[in-house]
C-alpha cells in the first residue's frame, strides 16, 4: 500500500480534520494575526485562533485563577498574561545567560520567579501583553529563543544531565543539541513577530514538520544509562546512549511512550516506548526525521485526544510503524544493544567528574526558584552565577546542576548555597524523589492543587514512613499533577497523584524506580485523608512483608494490592 494509499484509508478511518488543523492550515505557517493583536490595548489577552498559535512560539496564555473571581465582580476580564518555555536542548546554560533571565523575571514578570520545568528548561510566568516582545528580545540577545516548545511541534529535547561522564555527556548533548536543530520549524513567523525580522518574498517550506505541523505536541530524549533522569518512557522519541570505551557508538531507538490521558475517556492511556533496535550515530537525524515524518503523516488528525504517537503506534501495528521508519531513513535496525536503567532522579549534592572538575546538584522543590521569606533561593542562584566558571545544567527533575566547579571554587560556591538555603540537610530522600505540576493559580487545565500542595504532603509522608520505621534511605517515588494531562509525570511514579477536583485524586500505585513501568489506578476520585490513610496502610504493610530492599511499587503489585500494568492499552483501564 503506497503512502498515499494509507493516508486515504486512514482518512476514511479517522473522519473529519478537529478545529487545530484549519487554524494551522490558515496560519500562514504560525504568523496568524498575532502581530495585530499585539496591538490591541483593549484586551490582555490573545484572541480568536492567536491563542493557539501563540504556543508554537513557546507560550501558552494564563491567567490568576486565585483573583479570577474578584476581578468578575469587578467587571474586569481574567488578568491575562502568558507563560514562556525557553528551548535549551539538554538544559545547559551558562551563568551571563542566567543572570539576564533572572533580571528579567525580578522587574517584568508578575510573580518575580524562575520555574526549573520537568522538561529541563526554565519557564518565565506572569508576562503583560506590554512586556511580551522585550522578552523575547532580551532571550535573542543572550543566544536564547522560544521556539517550538509548545505546540504541535517536537519539543525542548532533553538529555541526561548527570555532567560526571563528562567526554560521553558532552558528545550526548552534542547530538540533543543537533536533533533540536533538525526538527525545528523553518517558518520565520518568529523572527518577524517577536525580533522585528525583515519578512522575505520567498514562500516558507516545512520540509519535516509539513505545512500543517505535526498531529499533536512530540517529544524527544537522549539518555544514557544507567540514569534514566529525562524518564524516556513519558517521550515520543528516545535516543538511549551506547558507548564503547567511554565514546558514543549509537544509539538504541524507543518510540511510543507518553502520559497524558483524559478523565472517564479509556481510550486514552499512558504507554511506554517500545524499542526499536540500534542504530549507528550517521543515522540519527535520518531516523530522528523519519519518526517524526511517519506520525505527521499517519497520526489522527481527528481526534486530538488520540493524537500522539502512541495511539499511532497501537492503531497501525509497531512492526508496521518500524518499517515505514526503516524505509523513510534508509536504515536497517540492529538488534538494541544491552543497557540497563538502574536510578532515576538527580545526585543531589557534590560529585567529581572524570576531567577533575566537581559538580554540585541543588534541590529545587518543585522547581520554584523565588525569595522567599527563609529561603532566598532565586538570589542565591544569581550570587552563585556571578562567581561561577563553569556552567548551570537544567535537570528534568527540575533542579540545578553547578557544573564544572574548580576544587578550588568548590568551598566558596558551597557556603554561598548554603547562606541562601539551596542546601539544606534537613531534605529528606523522600521529598527529592517527589515532584508536581504547577497547577495553581496559573494552569488553565488545573483540576486540583499540586505544586503547592506537594510540600505538605510530602511531609505527611515522610511522617508515616517514620512511623512504620523505613530506613530513611529508602523512598516512594510520589508525583503529583493537578489534572490528566501528564506534566509531573505521575504515571511514571510509584504513587501518582492525578487531580480530579479541588481536593480531590485519582490514586495510582505500582510505578518501578526505573521509570519502566506505568502504574494503575487503585481509587479513583477520593479526598486527601483517605489518600493519607490508605499509604499509611500500605506502607505498613511494606516494612513487614517486603523481601530484601523491595521498592515499594514492586511490593504493591507482588503482594496483589494492585495489577502489573504490562500493556497500558489492554491492562491500564481494566
């Protein structure tokens, strides 16, 4: 069957085209009308189909969910503004570039803060319509641009930050670096719009991405074992690093994987990648192209809740799917190479690198970096970046790489941490292996609370697992995301947390510490006590009856409290 042939089936199959593919196939290649609207004093906000194209250049429009009913009483619209994701492949930036968004968060954003996100970049929250543009200018200016970090669109690609293998990790995020470029959308709607760039006669080409973009949002990985710190089981594309002496060879490829899902709808699901073989490093942009070219064309551009490649994936067939990649990039896979995640999260606290230099990974609780009244997190950064040589690595478990630190810089850069709160003893393994969402007040999907929800939490768990007496150097992997979309990655924990109402979460358990495995709802829809009381029993239950350092979520499914998730497409609903 020719493509064309299968794009007629599918078409037939899929049925009429959603709203999102006439607003971009109107767009003239994401331009819209968004420089009018600009304009438009009137309003904070974007409108009509601006409010979704505005996403492709890296924002999304908010508002104070908190004062949103107060300003109704005041006759007044929501107080608009946007969120912006920066594109950072691999997360790294260096201490000038750090101080300039730090500048810009403290006199342009409404909340004063920088929020480290799970996709290993920084988000700017809070912007007026009036400051939209110099924020973009001021990221041009320092190397730094928004592009393609929302919307239909391959996504910020992330890499393993861990900086201690450092020859391996600089040729991996070398090549993160190099599929960010190859995927990126060509249009020069972003330049003209935000830097005032001169627009050319010559008509734009999308030659990957295609004049209608992509299906649904894609996301891409490279890792290298035996860290799974970027969870390459929540991403589209994955790019697992095979190294012979200490020198990237290639890499194994997993397709499919990804977590959000939408309430009372069983036929969305998580899912995790499947593998599709090895390949030599000359073949990754022809395979990281190929992927992407085969969802643009054969995902479901009806329905955008079954957008993703993973329902891809699962519709045609895998094998099927594989063999349209092989014949896109001219490529054979290999059998994978082996490889084994054994950790995920970040080392927090110093490390010494091979070439010498020491590290320094800083908790950031749900990434927030804010003064706040006992913790001046945000000014302690800036002091650190004003000293510091080397550069700063963004993790996906939204904390803070110091990197490549001088032991002779190494007792200077510590104290001023530790002046500023950014290390502090009193963490316990417990809260930096759990992390949320931003949810409140500024999320539009928000259903519950769950970035500032998790801090409490979190201590009531770590006052039952004191309580059943767990060694305090074990953990439960806990996230929380405020609805189903997947941003804290719950379906990747050993308990998630999915809100389902103020106050209210679905329960998921049976997660691996690997990040290998998709947990199952236990109780759907219950209230914060019942939450609490129904871990406190079941970590009772863990201290006396796990086998010899038995994770938790391998405990739940061993003792029968919950199914093993094996295929989320079959089990994950039943």
């Amino acid at each position: 069957m020719s493509n064309q042939e299968q794009q007629q089936v599918l078409g037939e199959v899929l049925g009429p085209l959603s709203e999102n593919e006439r607003i971009k196939r109107e767009s003239n290649f994401l331009r819209g009308t968004i420089s009018q609207d600009l304009k438009d004093t009137i309003t904070g906000g974007f409108t009509a189909d601006n409010f979704q194209l505005i996403r492709f250049h890296g924002m999304y429009q908010q508002d104070d969910r908190d004062i949103r009913a107060e300003r109704t009483k005041q006759k007044l619209e929501p107080l608009h503004n946007v969120m912006l994701r920066a594109r950072m492949p691999g997360g790294v930036i260096s201490p000038e570039q750090w101080l300039a968004i730090d500048k810009f968060a403290t006199e342009k954003s409404l909340y004063g803060s920088i929020r480290l996100t799970t996709r290993q970049t920084f988000q700017f929250h809070g912007v007026l319509k009036p400051n939209i543009k110099l924020m973009h200018q001021t990221l041009n200016s320092i190397g730094i641009d928004s592009i393609a970090t929302a919307g239909d669109v391959n996504r910020n690609v992330l890499c393993t930050s861990n900086p201690v293998e450092s020859e391996l990790h600089q040729q991996a995020y070398e090549w993160a670096a190099k599929i960010s470029e190859h995927l990126l959308p060509k249009t020069r709607a972003y330049a003209e719009i935000w830097l005032d760039g001169e627009k050319l006669e010559e008509t734009d080409q999308e030659p990957i991405l295609g004049s209608n973009y992509l299906p649904r949002k894609f996301k891409t990985t490279v890792a290298i074992p035996p860290l799974n710190d970027v969870d390459v089981h929540a991403n589209d594309l994955n790019f697992i690093a095979i190294a012979e002496n200490g020198q990237l060879v290639g890499f194994n490829v997993l397709v499919g994987g990804g977590l959000a899902m939408t309430h009372g709808d069983k036929s969305t699901y998580p899912r995790c990648a499947d593998d599709f073989g090895f390949i030599p490093l000359e073949k990754t942009l022809e395979v990281a192209a190929a992927v992407v070219t085969t969802q643009r064309d054969w995902g479901n551009r009806s329905n955008r809740k079954n957008a993703k490649t993973k329902y891809t994936l699962d519709r045609v067939g895998i094998d099927v799917f594989k063999a349209e990649v092989e014949k896109r990039a001219g490529v054979s896979f290999e059998p994978s190479k082996p490889y084994k995640f054994t950790e995920r999260g970040d080392r927090i606290g110093w490390v010494e690198g091979i070439d010498g230099l020491h590290h320094l990974t800083l908790f950031i609780e749900n990434g927030r970096l804010l003064d706040f009244p006992d913790k001046p997190l945000k000014s302690g950064v800036a002091e650190i970046a004003k000293i510091h040589k080397g550069d700063f690595r963004m993790t996906a478990n939204q904390n803070l790489i110091v990197a490549g630190v001088p032991a002779n810089q190494v007792n200077k850069i510590e104290q001023i941490a530790r002046e500023h709160r950014l290390i502090d003893d009193g963490n316990s393994v417990q809260r930096q292996n759990s992390m949320a969402c931003v949810s409140y007040p500024t999320c539009p999907l928000a259903m519950a609370e769950a970035e500032r929800f998790l801090p409490e939490f979190v201590t009531n768990i770590e006052e039952i697992l004191k309580a059943h007496k767990v060694p305090t150097q074990d953990s439960i992997i806990t996230r929380i995301t405020g609805c189903p979309n997947g941003c804290g990655r719950a379906m990747l924990a050993e308990i998630g947390l999915v809100g389902k109402a103020p106050g209210r979460y679905n329960l998921h358990l049976g997660g691996n510490k690997e990040g290998t495995r998709v947990p199952k709802m236990y109780k759907e829809n219950i209230s914060v006590k019942q939450i609490l009381q129904d871990i406190d029993s079941l970590v009772s239950r863990w201290s006396k009856e796990r086998e010899d350092k038995e994770a938790f979520g391998d405990f739940v499914i061993r003792a029968g409290v919950i199914d093993k998730v094996e295929i989320s497409k079959r089990d994950f609903h039943d």
